[in-house]
C-alpha cells in the first residue's frame, strides 16, 4: 500500500493544473518551434522526461509538492509534442487526432475499470493504479492540446473565443460540483480533461502575435512567467501541509503528555486540586 501522493484538490490545485498545462503548451512550442527542434525529437525529449519524473514519483512513498508538479508538467509538454507531432507532421488533423486521442483515453479508462480500482484520486493507493492515474494524464493532456489546437483553428473560434468556450464548460462543471448530486470523480476528470485545451488556446493567446490575434509575449516570455507563478504556488500551498504536520504532531504530544500525567496521579495517589 502507498501513502497518500497527491495533494488536495482546492481551488489553488486547479490555478496550478492550469499554469501547468499552459506552461507545457509554450515549453513545447519553445523547444519544436522557437528552437527548431522539431516535434519527433522534442517528443522523444519530453517523454524520457516524463518517463524519469514518474519514475521518481513512483518510487517516493509521499507526496512531494515539486515532484508531483514536475510530473504534471512533463506529461503536459510531452502532450504538447505528441499532439503537434500527430496532426502536423503525420498530417492526422486536430479532428482525427482528437478523436484518436479520445479514443485511447477512453481505453485507458476502460482497462482502470477492468482492474477493479476505484477512479478517485483519493483512493490511489497501489503503484499499478498509480500508473494508469498517471498514463490517463499524459493522454488527457496530449488531448487537450489537439482540442485547443481544434477550436483555436479548425472552428473559428480563435485563441480567444476558444478560451471563452472552454472557461464557460468549466464554470457549468463547478456549478455541478456545488448545487447537483454529479458524480465529483466524474466531474473531477471531465475538469481535469478541459483544462487541458484551456491551457493549450491560453498558451496560443499568450504567444502568438498581435496580428494572429495573440498578446504577443512569445514563447520565451510566456513561458518565464508560467513557471514563475507555478513555482510561487507550489511555495505557498507547501506551506499549511507542514503546519498541519506540525499541528498533527504537537496535538499527539500533549495528549502523550496528559497521559503521562493521568497515570503518575492514578499510581502515587497525588491528585492536584
């Protein structure tokens, strides 16, 4: 059995998924195309990325904030790659890449179902499910990004409207979360899912060109401030974990203490008045 890897999902969890995923669109983009690498070797890169970063993360018996994130971020830019790769370089399409995505996805989903396990992320407590919770990410984020690649371009939406879509998607599944009896691990991993692509046309937004109907920060400029913000979070959520820890211990403490106490009056007969 494994301890408890993965932090509480709050509001600040999904801000982070979302610096995350978006941070992947533009590292990808900065690497296949600012830097020219192109997308098969960036994806080979990204992927023995991910493939050390979950390594690690397997073999950790507890969660470790920048550890869980540097995970997260490998599978988005390595979705990044992957996506880019299938529909621009093998010419698949952001239509049938994403419905070839979804279709493995739905797979993966199906085989997690098949073993038994549950699919809350509370309940992640093998390694066999923790692997297919992580192989579920890598795929739900290299589709997200044909998805955003999707509305962004093939239906007109543009980075914009493609964000607007998205953020109203998102704000019915938390209206569902608080005011319906929806499932919430259902709900989680549609959330999970969309932010994806969210972050994927906010990437775009973020850097393409005034002209392309982007701010204009680029892929360099985007990217710094992601992992800025990123890293401040993880900073600051990390920080009531170990206040609770610390909490959870001096309570055991003084209850040790009055323990302690309560036995030496019960044996010598001295009771304080």
């Amino acid at each position: 059995m494994l301890m408890k890897k993965i932090p509480q999902i709050t509001i600040a969890f999904w801000i982070m998924k979302i610096c995350a995923t978006t941070l992947g669109e533009t590292g990808g983009d900065l690497l296949s195309m600012t830097m020219h690498v192109g997308y098969a070797i960036s994806s080979l890169l990204f992927i023995g990325l991910f493939v050390i970063t979950l390594t690690t993360q397997l073999i950790s018996k507890k969660y470790h904030p920048f550890l869980y994130w540097s995970v997260i971020l490998s599978t988005s830019i390595a979705g990044t790659t992957m996506s880019d790769y299938m529909d621009r370089t093998l010419g698949l399409g952001y239509a049938k890449g994403s419905l070839l995505l979804c279709t493995l996805l739905l797979a993966i989903f199906v085989i997690w179902r098949f073993s038994k396990a549950s699919f809350s992320v509370n309940k992640i407590t093998t390694v066999k499910v923790e692997i297919l919770f992580w192989t579920a990410i890598l795929f739900s984020n290299t589709l997200g990004t044909a998805l955003g690649d999707f509305l962004a371009d093939d239906s007109h939406l543009g980075f914009g409207g493609g964000v607007l879509l998205i953020t109203g998607l998102l704000a019915l599944i938390v209206c569902a979360a608080f005011f319906t009896r929806i499932s919430k691990t259902l709900l989680f991993w549609m959330a999970f899912v969309l932010t994806r692509p969210f972050g994927a046309t906010m990437g775009d937004l973020l850097t393409k060109s005034h002209a392309q109907g982007g701010l204009g920060f680029g892929t360099i400029g985007s990217s710094l401030i992601l992992a800025a913000i990123l890293f401040v979070f993880i900073l600051i959520t990390s920080r009531p974990e170990i206040s609770h820890e610390s909490g959870v211990q001096a309570g055991l403490l003084k209850q040790n203490w009055r323990m302690l106490t309560r036995r030496f009056r019960l044996t010598t007969g001295f009771n304080k008045k």
